[in-house]
C-alpha cells in the first residue's frame, strides 16, 4: 500500500515522526498559498489526487 510517507507533501513531526502535516501548495487565478492537515504516516495514498512520489 502506498502511504503519505512515501509522497512529498509529507513533512513528519520532529518529535513523533509516525504523523506529520500534509502541505499543499495551492494556485488559483489570483493567489497561492499553502494549506496544511495533520496525517499519519500510513495513511493511505492510494485514493489521494495530490499523491506525489518522493
Ligand atoms: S494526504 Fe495526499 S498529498 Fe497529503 S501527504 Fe498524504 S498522499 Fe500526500
């Protein structure tokens, strides 16, 4: 299964490296910004579109 530690957008806790925040970088015609969401590690993947590949 693949997992949010696999893909980029994962950035783990310093201190408890098993969840982390998901950062998107998102556009839209007049600004972009980053959005952020905590997620564990082994969180599935598969059915994300913004999965990315480290
Ligand atoms: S939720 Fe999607 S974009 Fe975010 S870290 Fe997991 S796979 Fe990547």
């Amino acid at each position: 299964m693949t997992t949010c530690n696999e893909c980029t957008n994962f950035f783990p806790l310093e201190d408890d490296p098993s969840t982390g925040d998901c950062v998107q970088r998102v556009v839209d015609p007049r600004q972009a910004y980053y959005k952020s969401k905590p997620v564990d590690d082994e969180t599935d993947a598969s059915k994300c579109d913004q999965f990315q590949k480290k």
